[in-house]
C-alpha cells in the first residue's frame, strides 16, 4: 500500500477570520480543526490565562487594601460602584465567601465577590471580574459554579469604578454572606460555623491605608500593605533599624515582612495589651520617618548595611 499523503492546504477560515469563540473544553473547536476545544485553540487559552500578573491590581484605588483583604484579614468587605458600560450599580466584594466560592448572587439581589478563591488564572483582577460579571447574570440565591479559567477579558481596572475611594468593613465574622431571610442549607451553615470559629480579632486602623491590627490567640501583631518599591521600602526600614527607630511603640518589635500581589507588608509584634487605637499616632510618626528614611539618597552604611541583611532575612510566613 502506498503512504497515506498528508492534508495539505490553507487552515479553515474561522481560523483566519477573527477571534475564536469559547466554547466547553470538550466541544468540537469552533476553528473547524476538529479537535476538541482544550486540545486545540483552548490549550493556547489556558497558557495565556495562566501567565502570571505580579501585580494584579496595580493602578486600583485602595489596592493596598485590596490586597490585605485577599492575603491577611479574614472577613471583610467594601461595595463599589460598577461602571455604566457594565452595567452599573453596585457589587460586594469580600475577602471570603462560603465554600471559597467565587461569587454569589445573594437571594435579595446582592452580588458578592470573593478575593480569596481556590485555584484561578494567574491574573487575580481577571478572575475576580470575570466571577462577578458572572454572578450577574445568574438567578438571585445562586454561587458562580466552579468552571473553566476565564479567557483574556475586562479586569477590575475595567469593570469598576473607584473614583470614590475604597471603604473596607472589616466583621468579626462571616454573617454577611447571606441576607437575613436566607435559609441557609447544612452544608453552607457548617460552611459559615467553621469559618467563624477560624476567624481571628482584626482591626483597620483609621490613620493610614491598609494597616491591619490582629490578634491571634494571645499574640498581637500590625501587617501593614505598603505601594512602594520593595527595595526602598526594605533600605528605608534598614536605616531606620540600624537607628533604633523601627519600631512603633517601646514594647513593639519588627519581626520582617512578606510579599503579597506585588506589594510587601512589613509585620511587626506588639505587646500582648496592645489595642489599635493605641497604634494610630505612632504609625503616622513611623510614616513620616519611613518617608523620609526612603528619601535619602547616599549610599547604605555599613551599620545599615548589616541591619538590611537582617531585615531582608526576617521573611515572615502567616499561619
């Protein structure tokens, strides 16, 4: 028998022409290549989802806060306005829903959106935006079903409008779920008990944006989201180290930082009686020497130098 002669031939015009539709991963590729979706042009989508956003909410007014609420503070939320072109009114987002859900379209009509999800894209914004698009457009009492990463589309720098500002309420537990005459199954009720019983005393202070005060068990410590340069930031706090001045308080210590969405978040214990109010005039004082510690342009000394590699090495893991 002769060799099988290979197709040859120009691609089908949907491939030439456009953009490819999206379709389930299993279905037939709308391109006419006759592969499934996820094997053909759904395989160059899931790539493209999964590059990684650094920063994923950079250029967002309160994305300092943003990213506290969806690293460090367990039960929050701030509603924001959507802009006209998407519908407009308001949308909820919150640090947490039940079952790490995306979004939900609450039984009274509200839209929630949840920051602190399993899995997703490697663009936070996109995930977020496309989840809560989503939940619009489901029948009120519904969570947006687990699915698919979102393919390229508008990110929350598109989709909301924050000229306003952000106004975070931080809660003491996750009662904002549901509207008051929800019932609420066994399973989503469990959901709420174990998430309550897990959530930890924390405060927003009121002097400066994005400092959060928390209690876990009988240690208190501040995780505070900074939008500068880490490496300013990380030679501000050197300085400042090697001067005695880096801590907040006489009985407050800075134990090191993390990175959080791009940003880092210096962390520092406080004395076991410590309450945020207490903390709201030092941190200003702490600013305005960090500002001007960050400012200075000469060279680290050597004394700086060595308090740098300590403060470098005091990466803080959360627990």
């Amino acid at each position: 028998m002769g060799k099988k002669q290979r197709r040859t031939g120009s691609a089908p015009a949907a491939v030439l022409d456009g953009d490819i539709p999206v379709v389930g991963g299993r279905e037939a590729c709308p391109c006419g290549s006759g592969k499934r979706y996820k094997a053909c042009h759904g395989r160059a989508a899931r790539i493209e989802a999964m590059k990684m956003v650094v920063r994923p909410f950079e250029g967002l007014t309160g994305e300092c806060d943003l990213v506290a609420m969806r690293e460090v503070v367990p039960a929050a939320t701030a509603v924001v306005p959507v802009k006209e072109e998407f519908g407009g009114g308001v949308v909820t987002i919150a640090t947490i829903l039940p079952m790490a859900w995306s979004a939900l379209h609450r039984a009274d009509g509200t839209v929630l959106a949840g920051l602190q999800t399993n899995g997703g894209s490697g663009d936070a914004s996109r995930d977020v935006a496309a989840a809560l698009l989503q939940a619009r457009e489901l029948e009120a009492g519904n969570p947006v079903p687990e699915g698919d990463l979102p393919g390229p589309g508008p990110r929350l720098q598109d989709v909301l409008d924050l000229s306003g500002g952000l106004e975070v309420t931080v809660h003491e537990g996750f009662e904002f779920w549901f509207a008051e005459d929800n019932d609420l199954t066994p399973e989503v009720r469990e959901s709420l008990e174990q998430a309550n019983g897990a959530a930890v005393p924390t405060k927003r202070l009121k002097s400066v944006e994005a400092a959060y005060w928390v209690q876990m068990g009988p240690r208190r410590h501040l995780r505070w989201v900074l939008p500068d340069d880490e490496t300013k930031v990380l030679d501000g706090i050197a300085r400042l180290h090697a001067a005695g001045e880096s801590a907040l308080l006489p009985e407050t210590k800075y134990v090191g930082s993390f990175r959080a969405c791009g940003l880092i978040v210096p962390v520092w214990d406080l004395a076991d009686d410590t309450e945020p109010e207490e903390l709201e005039k030092p941190i200003l004082a702490f600013a305005e020497r960090l500002r001007e510690a960050m400012g200075r342009t000469e060279p680290l000394t050597a004394e700086e130098r060595r308090a740098r590699a300590g403060v470098v090495s005091r990466q803080v893991t959360l627990r």
